[in-house]
C-alpha cells in the first residue's frame, strides 16, 4: 500500500514537473514579443561594456554589501548612506567642501543661534509633486516615533533638537535646546532627509525604498530597478530642481562584497568606481595606479573592552592591553593606507573654538604610536598578572571580514610578545556580531566610528550610561561623564570644548576602549569618470558627475 | 640434460621451476594488498600520503619557525629573490612594495633597511647602503601600467647615479625557505600546521563517519522492515540539508573552530556511508552462515560485528579512502569562505583563502596550499580507486 501510494506520488510530481518545464519553455520566447514597460530594464542587465561606447553616461559602481536598508530614516550604515545621498536631497547639502543650501533656498538663524528657520525652494518630488515643509515635519517625526524603530533617531538629540514645525508649505522652523554649531551640517546627513509620507506608507519596514514602484525621491537620481544582494540601478529624476546638470544616464550599482573581485572588474574594465580594495593591493596601486585615491576620512577604528567582564574589570589590565600594541606596525605594514596611528577616540578632524585640533588637544594617557612595552607589563603585574601569570585567555571577538582578521591577528601576536597573554579569536557574521556586541556578551570586541558630523561630540557621545547596549559596548558607567556631555551640550563655545576635553581625558584614564588607527578612505574612480564627489562624511555624490 | 640422460638410475634433482607450481594459499586480505601493488597509481598515491603524513608530523624538524611567530617586518617575501649587487658583492632585494632589504650570507640573513628618504609624490624611496646611496624610483610602474606590458619594468634602482632595471641575480630566501605571508610568517611552517589540521579534521570526519555510518546502515539492514524504513527516511532527510546551511547554523550556536567543523562533517557524511553498508548488509544477511550462526543462537550484535560488518569491509574501506579527500575538499571549501578553523591555526583552506586579496602580487602564498591540497585529493582517490579494485571479489584473476 505504502510503495503503491508512493508510486502515485512520484508520478503525480513527474507530470507536474513537466508542465513546470514546458510552462518555462512556452513563456521565454514570448517575452520580448510583447515588450512590457517592466521588461525593458533586462537587456541592460546583461554583462556590462562600458568601453564600447566611450560617452555612454553610464557609471557602473560597486556599493559592495548590501545595504541592510535605503530608507534614509531607518538607515545607519555607511552604504546606505552612499546610495540614499544619491537619491534624497536634505534642506542642505555639501559640495566642493562647503555647505550649501538644497532643498532649502535659504535660511535664517535667530540671535541667540537657538532658531533656524528654513525657506524652501520650489523643488518636486519624482512624482512631481512639491516638496513642502510638512514633508520635513513628518518625515522628522517619523524617525522619532518609537513604533519606526530608527536606529538612529537619538541623532535628534545630538543635534539638541528641541521642536521642529512647518509654519507653511515653505517655511520651516527648528528649535534647538542650544546653540549648535554642528547643527546645520547635520541636516546634510541622511537621517534628516525628507520622506513621502504616500511612499513609506505603501511599504512597511523600508520596503518602499527598494520597491521602483513605491519610492518617490527628491534627489538627483530615482530608482529604476533593485535586485537585491545583485545590484540596483539608478536613473536621473527628471523632476530634480537641477535636473538640467545631471549629466549620467544610468547609474548601476552592482553589490560584489569580496573586495579583490572588485579589483578585479575594474581593472577589467567592467566597473569605473570602487570603494575597498585589498590591503595586499594597497602598496601596489600606490605605485602604479593614478586613479587611486587615498582620501582622508572622519572615523576611528578601535576596540572595545567589556568592563562587566572579568578580567577587563580591572582598569590596569585595560591599561596593559592598550599599551602593548604597536599601533605604527599595524598602520605601516598591515592597514597600509596611510592610516594614522590613533592615541585617543576622537579622529584629528574637528576643531575647538580656539581653533586648535581637538584630537591634538586631548593627547593620550601614556598611548604611543609605537608599543610601549615595560609599561604595559608594569599595568598587568599591578593587576596581579605578573608576566602574565594566571591570566585567563582572552577572547577577541571581530565580525567576518579579511581586513579585520589581520589586524586581530598581529595585534594577537603583539600581545602575546609583550604581556605574555594567551588570545583567541572568534568571528562573527555582521548581523549576529552587532547584537552580541549590543548585548555586552563579549570580552574584547572590533568596533569603528565614522563621525556622523564634525565635532568631538558625534565620539564622546557614545560612551554615556544611556548608550549602553546601543553604542556604547564597553557599557562603562560614569556619571561625572554623563554630567559632563550633558552640560556640554547647552555650554557655549570654548567652555563647552573644555567640559568635552575633561569628559575625554575621563574615557582615557579609564581605557574603556583601544584605539587603533584613524581610518582613511581607500577609492579608485576610473579616469574617464569627472566632477565625483565625496563629502567629508565620506559619502559618494554623481550627481554632477559625467563620463568623458 | 643430455649428459644427464646417459645414466637412467641417476635420480634427478628436485628443481622448483620444473615442479608443479604451488601457490601460498593467500588471505583475502594479502590478495587484495598483492593486486593493490600492482597498481602503480595506487602506489604513488599511497607514497604520497605517507609522505604527507611524515610532512605533517616531521615538518617541523625542517623550520625554526613556529606557525604563529611574526614578523611585520619580514612581510610577503618570496621564496627566491632576485637581488642587485650594489658593488663589493653586497646584495639587496627590492620588495613588490618597493621597501630594499639587505641579503647576507647568500640568503640566510635578510635585513630591512631603513627608509631615510621618502617621497610618495616623486615617487622614489631613498636608502643609505655601505655609504652608497640608493634609491627605488617607483615611477616607472604607472607607466609599465599604462604600457599594458606586463615585462616593462616597475622601478629603477638608481646606485650612485647608475640605474639598474634588471636584478643581478637570484638567491633562494634561506630564511624562510617557502617564503612569508602577509604578517611575516613563515609558510612552511604554516604549510606544517595546516597539513597537521587538515589530515586532523579528515581523519575525525572519517572515523565518526565508519562508526555511526556502519552501525547505522548495518542494524538498519540487518534488523529490516518497518525499522529499516524509518531509519533510512531520517538519512533521506539528513542528506538532504545542505552541508552549508548546517554549518553556518552550528557556527552561530557553538562557535566557529575545529570542533565545529568536525562535528558538521561528522554529522552530515555518515550518511552514504549507512547506504552503503545497508544495501551490502542486505544481500550478505541471506546468505547460509549468517543462518547458521543464527541457528546456534549467536545474538543480533555479535552476527552484526562478526559475520555481516567484517564481510561488508571491502565497499566500507573502498568509501572511507574516497571520503577522507571530500572532507579534506570540504574543510578547505569552509575554510575558504570564511568558516574555518580559528586564527592563528591554519589549515590549507585558510591559508588559500587568506592569500586570495593578495593573489595578483603575491601568487606564490595561494600556489603553495593549493598544490597541496590539489595532491591530497589526488594521492587519496588514486588510492581509493586501487583499493576498489584490489577488494572487488569479481575484478580477482
């Protein structure tokens, strides 16, 4: 009974697999017979030649991963970020450097520095409709809604973001619980981008934005086709208020993650800008490439110490750790792209009200570039681990990725050579990794900040008792820190640097974290591709750019 | 013979080539090692993996070097250098990234110079070598670049204005015999250890997989019916989960390491192995001395152990030596992709895999664990091929 009713059964899945066959057969060649407008994007999916026609304005760029979102209100990764830049536009917006108003035609700023007030120009959406300031209100209160989850809506408080409102369809009015001079800058930054609020709610959780049908942009380019962990491709938005300048044609996005087969396409041709290459290759496009670029970037790369976990608890073993490594070995032979070897948590980018480099300022607490190994040694036998008797093997935990796995392998090495120290690795996937981190299950965990605006605050920031599970993975408590950012955000001027300059010296002495290097920016942009930029949050922008 | 014949009494000597040949009466096991010989293929697999074994155990006799002992200053040198000789026989070796070491003692001792003047924008590097100065102007390799002329010289190495485009001679890296990788370790010695692991995890994998896969296959066949059909839906299941998917799962909830890797193979590969034994199990339990081991009374396990597992052997033994390759394949595979063994272990897969960013200007760091990897699998299903043979009662002349 049982071989008979499985006969049947075998039976019944061949004949349906036939018609499944012949159902696939049937449909193909009728395709592109009766060429739907959906269909039209296929051809241009084929394999890209771009050298065939040498002013085709066609940019082919690697994103790399893919992005987990490119809802700019949900977004808090640094890819989204590069494809979002491309397709929003905020009331401001940085070119060549230098802040300029978008979406804004202008702006007023009252005496006390606390009111800005916001006139915008006669700009459309994609669907050609007007953008107005109700679009900013919701779209800012949206992000701020606990029920949309954005991960990065406390970036209205490190704005000191008080009230904000749309006073008409032209007029917008924010608040600020201080002066801010970051302020502005930061309404160039993703978060703060407008949204159709028509758009967002036809697709939940993001889904519009990669959706060609449901997202509606007010940036130069809009989505023409998403094929996840594939590639996306852009299209010039007819209805952008310089729709006039924007000269490409197609932008196609392709998502290749391993940064070697990247390298590989573009020096074959098949892609004209690139992000990450492999260190290995570093040295050698120094050399023979002038279209590589190393590009300064706002980010330190660092490791965090979990001071709940024995025996990081101890503020001399965290010293040791942090001594024992020779941060100019890392930078010279292992990251090799002119990294600068990082003694605190801010990057050398921004700059206090008596124009000194705030990073320069702060100094280290007995950090050198280069190892300093007999007092390293002297802060782990204080910690009753002479020569690094009895010490318990450390774990070091970074997420999957070749660059990260070299560091923690010379650092590993360093350690060992130095204090003595026995150091496993573990790696973790992105997604599993940042939960782990979040929840503090780690003893020493791979961390990087890129600055998200041009002040020490967008790092101190981080490490204050209610970022605890969010960015602040060391979950170190202080409350003379949380005091002091607090005060320091309705200080003025250099007495605001000096509260920032103690908070700092505060997270040194307690060496809650490592500091590694200063990030810098590895591109590659083919020669024939001009007017790119990248801003000084390191974010890609092709709005003006053409192909020659 | 003719002198012989003159006398007929004369009694003649015994002579062993005019005897009737009379072989040894030979085992099944001494046969099957008889054509095993034979077979030359066989051989040379089997002399390579012992080979590789006495590699894996003995290496590091051969290197003063452990596996994870560094050295960033001694990055990605190759096992021979090409060296210029800067006058008094003093030779120096220019890096692929354009850094110059001092080569002593015929390539036993390599120092790295110190950079005393660097200009990234002229592109040159600027050293002091015996009161000589020399210079590496790397500006030629933009050029070369453009050129599309892969011979076109990268850099000049101008000595006391006299430049050189072409390396005087070759030394082989007396230091690091196989040369280094990327943090300055030495390759052998990584080649060591990764041979250690990678024999290691094959050899785990391949054992869980005789003693579950045999028990399994063999009680599922001998026992039959009803249990037999459920047990061979559970490996019908099984063998159907991607070995991937399983793997990633059990990295995330034990965490990724040699543990891990054996305890997926382990779990995933006994699977042919049941087949296998079930279907041998099920035409060997008809046969009359499994009956009359039956008749005496012997219970089900000794009949399992005794008379069924032992005359399966030879499909058993022929399926371990084709198995130990796969998951030798397999390991470098999870490794490669970034599953692997925990740094700083290394097993072949991750030393490949570690060596691909770097592979246009250091291919010689992917060559080395590939060969290997490459031979392994060859030697071991050359082996299992011969084997096949060598135990197949039919194939017997």
């Amino acid at each position: 009974m049982f071989k008979r009713s499985l006969a049947l059964l075998l039976v019944v899945m061949m004949v349906a697999g036939l018609f499944i066959g012949c159902g696939g057969n049937t449909e193909e060649p009728a395709a592109p017979a009766d060429n739907t407008p959906a269909e039209t994007t296929e051809p241009a999916a084929e394999t890209p030649e771009p050298t065939e026609a040498p002013a085709e304005q066609v940019l082919y760029w690697n994103i790399g991963a893919e992005p987990k979102t490119i809802d700019p209100g949900l977004n808090a990764a640094v890819d989204g970020g590069h494809v979002i830049n491309n397709m929003f536009e905020g009331l401001m917006r940085e070119l060549n450097g230098t802040l300029e108003p978008a979406m804004a035609e202008s702006y007023t700023v009252s005496d006390d520095g606390m009111v800005y007030t916001f006139t915008l120009r006669d700009a459309k959406w994609s669907d050609g409709k007007t953008v107005t300031a109700q679009d900013f209100e919701w779209a800012w209160n949206r992000v701020l809604a606990p029920e949309t989850a954005s991960e990065y809506s406390w970036i209205f408080d490190a704005a000191n973001v008080d009230t904000f409102q749309a006073l008409d369809d032209k007029t917008f009015e924010v608040t600020l619980k201080a002066p801010t001079p970051y302020f502005l800058g930061l309404t160039a930054f993703y978060t703060f981008f407008p949204v159709r609020q028509e758009s967002v709610e036809a697709g939940a959780d993001g889904a519009w934005a990669i959706d060609p049908a449901k997202s509606i942009v007010n940036g130069p380019f809009m989505l023409d086709s998403y094929v996840g962990g594939d590639r996306l491709e852009l299209v010039p938005n007819p209805e952008y208020w310089q729709a006039d300048k924007v000269k490409l044609e197609r932008i196609v996005g392709v998502m290749i993650v391993e940064a070697s087969t990247a390298l590989t396409a573009y020096e074959g041709g098949t892609l004209d800008v690139l992000a990450t290459v492999p260190t290995e290759e570093i040295s050698r496009l120094i050399a023979e490439d002038p279209t590589f670029y190393i590009l300064p970037m706002d980010g330190t790369y660092y490791y965090a110490f979990n001071v709940e976990a024995a025996p990081l608890d101890d503020v001399n073993v965290r010293k040791a750790l942090s001594l024992a490594i020779d941060r100019q070995a890392i930078c010279d032979t292992v990251t090799k792209a002119g990294q600068i070897p990082a003694l605190n948590i801010v990057a050398p980018t921004s700059y206090d009200a008596d124009g000194n480099l705030f990073s320069d300022q702060l100094g280290s607490v007995g950090l050198q570039a280069t190892a300093a190994v007999e007092d390293a040694q002297q802060a782990l036998a204080d910690a009753g681990y002479p020569n690094g008797e009895g010490f318990p093997t450390l774990e070091l935990m970074y997420n999957t990725s070749e660059g990260h796995k070299v560091i923690a392998e010379a650092i590993q090495e360093m350690w060992k050579k130095n204090l003595n120290i026995d150091v496993a690795l573990t790696n973790q996937e992105w997604a599993v990794f940042q939960d782990t981190r979040k929840q503090g299950s780690f003893q020493v965990a791979r961390a990087g900040w890129i600055g998200d605006y041009s002040d020490p605050m967008t790092y101190l920031d981080m490490f204050t008792s209610t970022n605890i599970g969010a960015t602040n993975y060391s979950r170190w408590v202080n409350e003379d820190y949380d005091k002091l950012l607090e005060d320091a955000k309705t200080a003025p001027g250099q007495e605001r640097f000096n509260m920032l300059y103690d908070a700092g010296k505060l997270v040194e002495e307690a060496y809650i974290n490592l500091p590694i290097y200063y990030y810098t920016n590895t591109i590659m942009v083919a020669d024939k591709v001009h007017d790119w930029e990248m801003n000084t949050r390191s974010t890609w922008w092709f709005g003006f750019a053409y192909i020659e | 013979m003719e002198t012989k014949m003159t006398n007929k009494w004369e009694r003649l000597e015994l002579k062993a080539a005019e005897s009737e040949a009379v072989r040894k009466s030979l085992t099944y096991w001494q046969d099957a090692w008889r054509r095993l010989k034979k077979n030359v293929l066989s051989m040379v697999g089997l002399g390579i993996i012992i080979l590789l074994m006495l590699f894996a155990a003995f290496g590091n006799f051969f290197t003063e070097w452990s596996f994870s002992d560094q050295d960033l200053d001694m990055s990605n040198l190759p096992p021979t250098l090409d060296t210029f000789d800067i006058g008094d026989g003093t030779l120096v070796y220019v890096h692929k990234e354009y850094t110059l070491y001092l080569v002593e003692e015929d390539g036993a001792k390599l120092t790295k110079l110190p950079i005393e003047d660097k200009n990234v924008m002229k592109k040159y590097n600027g050293y002091t070598v015996d009161g000589k100065t020399v210079v590496i102007d790397y500006s030629l390799a933009a050029k070369a670049k453009q050129s599309g002329d892969a011979d076109a010289p990268k850099f000049q190495l101008i000595i006391d204005d006299q430049s050189f485009t072409v390396p005087t001679g070759q030394v082989y890296n007396k230091v690091y015999v196989l040369g280094t990788d990327r943090l300055g370790r030495d390759m052998l010695a990584r080649l060591i250890y990764g041979a250690r692991i990678s024999l290691l995890i094959a050899f785990i994998a391949t054992a869980v997989q005789f003693f579950i896969g045999v028990l399994y296959g063999g009680i599922s066949g001998y026992i039959g019916g009803t249990v037999d059909n459920i047990m061979m839906r559970i490996v019908d299941i099984i063998a159907t989960v991607p070995l991937l998917l399983y793997v990633i799962l059990l990295m995330v909830v034990i965490g990724p390491g040699l543990k891990t890797i054996c305890i997926a193979l382990g779990s995933v590969y006994w699977v042919n192995m049941a087949r296998i034994v079930r279907g041998q199990i099920l035409s060997i339990k008809e046969q009359e001395y499994v009956l009359a081991a039956r008749t005496i009374g012997a219970s089900t396990w000794r009949i399992m152990v005794r008379h069924l597992i032992p005359n399966a052997l030879g499909p058993i033994i022929v399926s371990l030596a084709m198995m130990i390759p796969n998951a030798i394949f397999t390991e470098a595979f999870l490794s490669f992709i970034g599953l692997g063994v925990n740094a700083p272990m290394a097993s072949w897969g991750t030393l490949a895999n570690d060596a691909v960013p770097g592979l246009r200007s250091y291919a010689y760091q992917l060559m080395l664990p590939s060969i290997l990897i490459s031979l392994t699998v060859l030697a071991f299903n050359f082996l299992g091929d011969g084997l096949r043979d060598a135990l197949d009662p039919r194939l017997r002349k």
